[in-house]
C-alpha cells in the first residue's frame, strides 16, 4: 500500500521508511527502504541513513544476521563519506544485533561503547542519546537492570539537551 502511494506521489522514500518504522510498520519499513537504497545511489550520505534505517528494519523484523550485514555495510559507507553521526548509528546497530543473537555482553558492549565515542566527537547529542538508548536495551536483555536505568537516565539527559522529548 504504502509502495503504490509512493510511486504514485513525489514522496521521499527515506523519509516515508523512517516514518513508517517510527509508526511500527516495519514490514512496510523495510520494502520502503529497500527501495531508497537503490534510489539513493549516487547521494552517498542519505544512502547511508537508508542503509541503518534498512538495518533497524531488518532487526525489528527478526531478520537479525541480515540486520548485522547491512549495519556493517553502512558503517563502510559512512566511513568513507566521513559521515560520524552514521557511524555511531550503525556501530550502535551493531552492538543490539550481536546482542540479540547472544553473543557475550562485552562484545555488544564494545560496538556501543565505540558508538558513543564518535557520537562525542561529532557533538551529536541526539545520536548519543539513541546510542545510551540501544546500549540501555542491550543491558536489559542481558539481564542487567541497573545499568540498564543508569544508561536510560543519561540517554533521557542527552535528549532533553537536544530538545526531543
């Protein structure tokens, strides 16, 4: 449904996928962003947000592995074009992918930890916060409640200073 309204309209398919994976729709997400992948091929930096918003797609879908592969290649990408916010993006999707798939705590946590260094560095706080978000996540689902609300505490101070609520 989604896909027929936008190829009918002039709509932005990154924006219209990350719309849809806000609203819950990741099926619809995930068809959505395959598409701006193969549209945004010559704008490396939005092909890099479709790529994390693909993989968070993928991740929510189950799709775990597949999740892994496609934030490995959007840290590549983001990499290349320089793109800092991106990398601490998809090293955070990484961290909650390796997480999922019951690797050891330390593990995820190092793709979290490097996440939240480049979101510093970038002056980023609304990536920080979603990176203490993800990281908050991974401590929950390795039964870690109290660093799991530590981390939860410091996302929700990152995101007041970037003025989300």
């Amino acid at each position: 449904m989604e896909l027929e309204k936008l190829s009918k309209k002039n709509v932005d398919p990154l924006e219209l996928g990350e719309r849809l994976l806000i609203t819950g729709e990741t099926s619809e997400a995930e068809k959505v962003l395959r598409r701006a992948t193969r549209m945004l091929k010559n704008d490396k930096r939005r092909l890099a947000d479709a790529m994390i918003s693909l993989g968070v797609a993928f991740y929510r879908n189950g799709k775990v592995k597949r999740s892994l592969k496609t934030f490995m290649e959007s840290l590549r990408l983001c990499e290349q074009v320089g793109y800092k916010p991106g990398v601490a993006r998809s090293y955070s999707g990484l961290g909650l992918a390796y997480s999922s798939l019951r690797k050891p705590l330390e593990e995820a946590l190092k793709y979290h930890e490097k996440a939240l260094e480049v979101a510093r560095e970038a002056g980023t706080p609304g990536v920080e916060a979603r990176v203490l978000s993800n990281m908050g996540i991974t401590y929950l689902m390795n039964d870690k409640p109290e660093d799991a609300l530590r981390i939860f505490r410091e996302a929700m101070e990152k995101a007041k200073m970037d003025g989300e609520r």
